[in-house]
C-alpha cells in the first residue's frame, strides 16, 4: 500500500479533506495530513515539506483560495502559498502527483471562501494561476462534492498505484525507510512504549489516531464540550490519545482563538482522595499562586463548592488569565475502591468548575464503568449530550501507521510481509492495541541492527503469546521464594467486582517494603526486559501496578490465577466496598455479612498476604465496635439480641465467655462479705467474701464438659446425685447464649468437673450469696442497678424477643460490682434448697429432687420475679428453657 500526501487549503476543504482522507485509509493506504500537527491553514513550512518527502504519491486539491503564504523569511522569497509549496516540492522530488479542481459550475462555496469575493490572493489572482497551471500542465479531474472527490482520489491513486515501476517504496520485500529521521534510537531508544501509555515523550512518533483526534477537538469546540467524557473498551488506547494526541495539539494551536492552555493530568487513585490526586497534579501551579497542596486538597475535600475559586486563583496568578485543561484519566478509579461519596462530591465540584472557572476536563473511562455516571445528574446530562465520544475499533489504516511511521521516524526498517501480520493479527478486535505495543516493543529489542524481524516475531510466539512467553521466562528465572510471592503481588494489583472485568489496582510499593520475596518479584516484572508491571514515583510516594489490563487475559498464568483466585478476590474487595457502607451508616449490625463469609474473607487475605484498610478490618472483625454499642442506653432489645448473635458468629472475644484449651474461661468478680436478709425468712445470713462468676455458664463453655473425655460421661461428677445419660438438648446453641434447659443435677456434675480441671472448688452460689451480689450489700435496691424497674436494662418478658439473648447484652444493668444478667434472662440455679433456707441439710447435695432455689427472673416471666429479693423454686431435675446457672468459688 502506498503513503499519499493530502494538499489542500483547510477550511474551505475541510469536509473534502475528511471523505478523502477516510476513503483511503480504509482502502489501506497510508496518509499524511496536516491534521496530524494542526489541523490550520498557517501551518509550519518546514514540517509539511519534510511529509511530502515521506510520501509515495501526493495528491493536492485546489478550490477557490490561495491560501496562507508564509512569511519571506521562512524560505519563501516567491511569496507562494504553502499549498503551492507543497506541490512544487513534490514536483522536483519526483513524486506521482495527482491534482483535483473543484468545478466552477458547481457551486457550493460560500463567497467567504472565494478570493474573488473576499479580496484575498490579490483578489483571487494567485489561485487563478494556480488553477490554470494545472488545468494546463496537469493531467486533472473536477470534482462536485466531498464524495465525487473521494472517488476520483481513490480511482487515480490505484490506477498509478498499479501501473508504477516504483515498486521498491511499495510493495518490496523490505519497506523503504526515507532518509529524514526524527528519532534517535541511541537518545530515546525504541519509538514504541510497549504497555506504557504514550507519554508526551512519545508525541513525536504517535500515529493512527488522527480522525479520533479531530473528533474530540471539534467536540471541545462547542458548549457542551467543556466537560467531555472519552469512554471505551479496555485496550483501546483512550490514555494515550489524549496525553500523546489531543493535548499537545490543544497546547500549540488551542480549542478557540484568543487563549494560552496549560495542560496537566491527574489519575484519582494517585492521591488519598480525589481533591489530593487532583491538587498534587496541580502541585507546581499551586505553589507558584502561594498556597499548600495539603491544605486546598483537604479543604476541598470539606468545601468541594470552592474549586472553581481555586480555579480561577491559579489561572490568575499563573496561566495569565488562560485556561487550564484537566485531563481526568482513568476515571473508573473514582468507582473502584475510593469513597463513594467523595467521588461523586469531586464530579459535581469538577463538573461546577469548568462551568463557572476557566477550566476544561477531558476525562476517559471504561465503557464498563459509563453507568456509575448516571448517578451524577451533570455527568447523565454530559452522556445524553455533546459531551460524550465513544471510542471504537480503529481501522487497518491506522494500525499500519501505528506500526509502520514510528518505525520510518527511528530509520528502522521491517518487511511488507511482516506489517501484513501484524496489522492482520491486531486486527478490529478490542483491547489488541496493548498487544501490538508488547510485540513492536519486543521487535525492536530484538532487532537485527536496524531491522525488525519475522523470525523475531515466529520466536515471541505471534502478537498473542508475545507477553506471556516473556513474563513466563522472567519467572522462570526467579528462586522458589520470589516465585511464591506471586499470589500477595497481585492480589494487591488486581481489583475485581462482581460480573465487572478485572481493573488495575495501583499499591504502594511500602505495602512489599518488608517483603523481600514479593520486591525480587516486583522488581524483574517491572525491569527493562519485561515491563509487565509499571513503577512510579519514588520514597514513600513509590507505586507499582500491572502495566495494562488486557494482560489479564493476554498473559495465561495471570489468567488462570484470576480465574482460580477470582471469587475469593472479588470477595475481599466486595467486602471493602461494604465495610466503607457500613462505617459510614453508623455501624448498623443488621448490615453486617455473616460471620462464615467474614471467615472467608479473612481466610482469603491471609492466603494473599493482601493488605486491607481499617474500615475493612473492623468490618471483618466487628466485635469490638458491635461490644462498644451495648453502652448505648437507647439501643433496642433487638440490636442486643442481634449483636449477641453477630458476636457468637464473629467469635465473641469478652473474656470469660467462652472456652480456651478445652476449658471455661470464667471471669470472676470479688463481692465484698455482707448481711443479707431473704424475703419471708425472718433471721439474717452473715455472707462471707467470695467471688461470683461475671457471666452466666454460656452454651460453649456447658458443650466443652459434655464434650471432653474426662467431662459429662465420667461417672465420679455424678457421685450421690441423679444422673442423665444424655445431657438436655438446649433451646438456643449461640455459643455465648446463656446455657438453658440444664438440671440442677447438671449443674452441679458441671462445677466438680471445672474443679477437677482448674483446682479450685467451683460451685453454685447459695441465694444469700445470690442476693449479696445483686444488691451489692445496698439492702434499698430491688434490682441490681439503682432506682426503679427499668426494662431497657435486661432481657425481658416486655421487650417481646421471647428467647434469651447472649451473656452479657445488658451492661447497664449490671450490678455495683460488675456482675451481669441477674435480672431477666434466664433464672440462675442456686445451691441451697428453697424451704427452710436456715435448716442445717439445706445446703446438702442429694438425688432427692428436693426443690433447690432459682433467683433473677427470666425472659418469660412477668415483672416481680426480676426483683432481687424474689424467691423462687423448682425441683433439682426440673430443665427448663428458662433455667441456666452462675458459679461461685470460695476465696483462698
């Protein structure tokens, strides 16, 4: 295919240019145009000669305008046009040129665009010559309209296309590179970045998104453009089009006339939250108007309505009165892992400032991602407007520039076969952009003095198998250690929501610092040899994150890993996501997941080694928070039940709950010696210190003596009292539920074991004993806590839950030494028979089934028995799911 030269005058020719231009790339043909600088009549001289050498065939299109006539001083002592120029040098350079006239009968020219009319060109003399010498001199064809031109073009070009002998810049094995280089290997190595996005370092060999480019200028042009969203599929190139192609554009020849633009990139996860990402890319221009970074960034973040203020500061004291051009990249960062809320406040305050500040933003996102704008209502406005471009598949034409003109640039050179394959394996497919880049990266790395090869590229294993066979060989050569820590390395790089693609997740390289295995990793990943990976910044500020997401498909060991670790991946930063909505609604524990999933997650980012925020964390392990809450008074009996459940899910951590090495924790609280006098007994009993189990026996802590070897079914627990083969079934198995439906019997076999096991005598309080520690040795309390019946400080039978709650729910209920639930609840066991609390067998052990007494009331019983003083009684075989018990353990 050949490279043509387009000519012509712009804005007369400006759609006549486009159908041209758009018919012969399609046809596969290489083009060089002024759009691809500027697109401008007074264009540099220099420049559009050096284009006419590259070409093999110029074509040139003359209207009813002259043109810009470059100043004499810039080698133009004829004063001719630069259109005239153009041709004129292709002329003495020989090449095949091709030369169309717009039909004067035609019409359709404006009289703007008609020098007669206008005066310009000495009042349409110089295009009248012009026009003539070639009418003259030429073999030419009028042409009507934008589309009888693009026939002609396409008819002329393959007829000399075919018909030419110079077939050694064409259609040769190897392509001719022109001998104008304007880029040198030895200072700037390979004219392909390879993953990397083109940076402003690369303009000088960008090529192939020309018509894109010209799209998204037009777009900026009109009102609705001031915010434009530039959205498509991962691997498109969207990054790169607009650092390396639309920006500097912008930056020499502007969007409107009259103005200067200063153009500056920020990325939101570059930052703490997207005012700081957006005021460290500001940073030079914020110090130069006399303000910190930090500051605005976190006054912002309280005021976002003050950006456009901040806005207009900079473009007073810095841009003098120009505008400033914002490119938002990768906007889907603002979805992914950032704080929803601060997302949306940044887009309203951004959208605000380049309304009402002299600011522009160009902001590119993954289509995937365009429905998180619809919950912004600027940005849905923006989409159903002119401020939105979708990028699609780019053309064959243009992946041929994309290979072939940074290659002539460099003075490199490679075989018309070899670009076939590489156009025809890139091909419309989205996200092969990447692709290509690897491969053309590879190709020159490989290349035989200047000459990229096909063996090269049979070797690198084609444009698909390119990555992975060099990232597999950067493995290969790392140790066993560096090799394992492959899972906590990109478990931190690869951010996975559910039914969503995966997306690039930026780390902080100090989250490896400790991890020496994990920096080798990360450190021939990213090296020069392989670029899979991508460091930025340095100190506490470095970064590492994947180079491009179509390696998560494009590369077969990182796919197989997201495959197989995918659902445990998205699961932790679901749970991220959550976590943040949790904190944020207050910490509500109906919201939390279950505790199984929790342990999942957990289980899961210990497997990766994944580092996880505080939120996350407390959010995984929510005990603390959800024990904190029980303090507040206002708290419904629901939450309490609710957070006694969530607590027995998540492990409930309060000492004395639970079990630790097959035995009962128990904590024991010291209640001081005292008088006590019982309801109808008419002496008092002297009570002598002792210590009284803070919680009720909870579910697990009853399960280990049922479960232990030496524990239920050892028959000396039993000694002289009535045994049960098998132990009661409780009602409720939360494992800090108070343990329920147990015998008397039960409860005694329960405190020789645990004495056994601790060496201590272990055993149930006597109900003076009971009462001593309700009161607090306060005989003017009737319930454990100062003044009248409260029912928000237990568990009830008003408060409706009709079950027990876990140990402990209540601890404003709690009595004067700390001891909890001995109101409601459950009734608790107590060692002495009920009548005769005075007779001297009252504290015998027996399998008589003497009625034993039971104190505090429960949660189905009505509001007398949660008095202090209220007796009651039952025989000692009697479980009820209403029963449970306490212990006591006498002083040394």
């Amino acid at each position: 295919m050949a490279t043509i030269y387009l000519s012509s005058t712009y804005e007369d020719l400006k759609d006549y240019r486009r159908a041209v231009y758009e018919a012969l790339r399609k046809a596969g043909h290489q083009v060089i145009a002024m759009e691809d600088y500027v697109a401008t009549d007074q264009r540099p001289v220099n420049k559009c000669l050096k284009d006419v050498e590259l070409a093999d065939i110029y074509v040139g299109f003359f209207a009813f305008r002259y043109g810009y006539i470059p100043p004499l001083q810039h080698n133009n002592p004829d004063g001719r046009s630069i259109t005239e120029l153009e041709f004129q040098h292709a002329e003495r350079l020989g090449k095949i040129c091709l030369a169309f006239l717009a039909d004067q009968k035609a019409g359709g020219f404006p009289v703007e665009f008609v020098d007669a009319f206008t005066g310009d060109g000495s009042h349409g003399q110089q295009i009248k010559r012009l026009r003539d010498y070639l009418g003259c001199e030429k073999t030419t064809s009028f042409f009507s309209g934008a589309h009888h031109l693009a026939s002609l073009v396409l008819a002329a070009v393959s007829k000399h296309f075919q018909e030419s002998t110079r077939s050694e810049s064409v259609v040769s094995k190897d392509i001719v590179i022109p001998a104008v280089v304007t880029w040198d290997i030895q200072k700037h190595g390979s004219p392909y970045p390879g993953l990397m996005h083109f940076t402003r370092e690369y303009v000088p060999v960008f090529f192939g998104r020309d018509e894109e480019i010209r799209n998204i200028l037009d777009r900026l042009r009109v009102p609705e453009g001031r915010f434009l969203v530039i959205s498509g599929a991962s691997g498109m190139g969207k990054s790169s089009l607009v650092y390396a192609g639309v920006l500097p554009v912008i930056e020499t020849a502007g969007i409107t006339g009259g103005h200067a633009y200063r153009c500056v990139r920020m990325v939101p996860s570059q930052g703490q939250h997207p005012f700081d990402a957006l005021m460290r890319s500001l940073h030079g221009y914020i110090e130069q108007a006399g303000m910190v970074a930090y500051t605005e960034s976190e006054r912002l973040l309280n005021q976002p309505s003050h950006l456009p203020k901040v806005v207009q500061d900079l473009a007073s004291k810095c841009f003098k009165n120009g505008e400033l051009v914002l490119f938002l990249d990768q906007m889907e960062e603002l979805f992914t892992g950032q704080d929803r809320a601060q997302a949306q406040g940044f887009l309203a305050a951004l959208y605000r400032a380049s309304q009402e500040a002299p600011l522009r933003v160009i902001a590119t996102i993954r289509s995937d991602f365009l429905h998180h704008c619809h919950e912004q209502p600027d940005l849905l406005r923006t989409l159903n407007g002119h401020g939105h471009i979708g990028i699609g598949p780019i053309d064959m034409g243009s992946v041929r520039d994309m290979i072939l003109r940074p290659a002539q640039c460099a003075g490199l050179s490679l075989t018309e076969k070899l670009v076939r394959r590489l156009t025809s394996e890139a091909g419309h497919e989205p996200g092969r952009l990447p692709l290509l880049a690897f491969a053309l990266w590879q190709l020159y790395n490989k290349r035989v003095v200047k000459e990229l090869t096909e063996q090269a590229y049979d070797e690198m294993g084609g444009l698909v198998g390119a990555i992975g066979q060099q990232a597999d060989h950067v493995m290969a050569e790392l140790d066993e250690k560096a090799q394992g820590a492959f899972d906590k390395v990109f478990a931190e790089l690869v951010h996975l929501e559910r039914d969503r693609s995966p997306t690039r997740n930026r780390a902080s390289l100090t989250v490896f610092k400790p991890d020496t295995a994990a920096n080798q990793l990360i450190e021939a990943l990213a090296g020069s040899t392989c670029r899979i990976l991508v460091k930025g910044a340095e100190g506490t500020d470095a970064t590492v994150e994947v180079a491009h997401e179509k390696l998560f498909s494009a590369w077969p060991k990182l796919k197989q890993w997201i495959d197989e670790s995918g659902e445990a991946l998205r699961d932790i930063d679901h749970a991220e996501e959550e976590a943040l909505r949790w904190q944020q609604g207050g910490d509500n524990p109906q919201e939390l997941w279950l505790g199984s999933r929790a342990k999942k997650v957990l289980a899961a980012i210990e497997t990766f080694g994944k580092s996880s925020s505080p939120a996350l964390r407390r959010f995984l392990r929510p005990q603390a928070v959800l024990i904190a809450k029980l303090d507040q008074n206002e708290l419904s009996h629901q939450d309490r039940l609710l957070i006694g459940q969530k607590l027995a899910e998540f492990g409930d951590t309060r000492p004395g709950v639970d079990v630790k090495d097959g035995v009962p924790d128990i904590v024991w609280i010291e209640i001081p010696g005292g008088q006590i006098k019982l309801k109808d007994v008419n002496r008092g009993f002297k009570v002598k210190p002792f210590h009284m189990a803070k919680y009720l026996v909870t579910h697990a802590q009853f399960e280990a003596f049922i479960k232990a070897e030496d524990g239920y079914r050892i028959e000396k627990w039993w000694n002289g009292i009535q045994r049960s083969e098998e132990a009661s079934v409780a009602s409720w198995r939360e494992a800090n539920s108070p343990r329920e439906t147990v015998s008397w019997y039960q409860a005694v076999a329960f405190c020789r074991w645990l004495s056994h096991r601790i060496g201590s005598n272990i055993r149930l309080p006597t109900e003076w004993e009971w009462q001593l520690a309700a009161t607090g040795d306060d005989s003017t309390r009737e319930y454990p806590w100062l003044g009248e019946w409260d029912a928000a400080r237990c568990n009830n039978y008003e408060n409706r839950l009709n079950r027990t709650t876990a140990v402990g729910m209540y601890p404003n209920g709690a009595t004067q030494q700390g001891v909890m639930d001995m109101a409601g609840n459950v009734w608790e066991w107590c060692l002495n028979t009920y009548a005769h609390p005075r007779a001297p067998v009252v504290l015998g052990i027996d399998e008589s089934n003497t009625w034993r007494v039971m104190r505090g009331g429960s949660w189905n019983y009505e509001p007398g028995s949660w008095c202090v003083s209220y007796r009651r009684g039952t025989h000692a075989i009697s479980p009820y799911d209403s029963l449970g018990f306490r212990l006591a353990q006498d002083l040394p």
